[in-house]
C-alpha cells in the first residue's frame, strides 16, 4: 500500500489537473464518484478539488 499524501500534496497534484480539459473533466468524475458512492452531493458552490479533498480527508486517504 503506497503511503498517504499530505493534504498539500494532493492539493496540488489535483489543482495540477485543472490546467487541461482533460484534467478538468477527470476531477469532475472522480467528485460524481464519490458523489455516488457516498450519496452526498457536491455544494454547488464547492469546487471539485475541494470536495475530493474532504472525502478523502474523511475516509482517512489523507495523511494529517
């Protein structure tokens, strides 16, 4: 099992994805999975970084 990220770590390898399209619409289906997974839908007014973030914070993906 690899070890966990920091929070800033997968802050940043997140917010890197949103310099393309591609990256863009590959956070938007990691954030409709987690959606779907945990039935808690996305705060319209939370970005997908943000909302994969906390998920992950929760599930303990997240090193403290």
């Amino acid at each position: 099992m690899p070890a966990k990220r920091t929070m800033q770590e997968r802050e940043k390898e997140l917010q890197s994805l949103l310099a393309t399209p591609v990256g863009r619409a590959t956070l938007e289906k990691i954030a409709a999975e987690y959606a779907e997974a945990t039935g808690k839908l996305r705060p319209a007014r939370s970005s997908a970084v943000t909302y994969i973030l906390v998920h992950e914070k929760e599930r303990g993906l997240i090193a403290d």
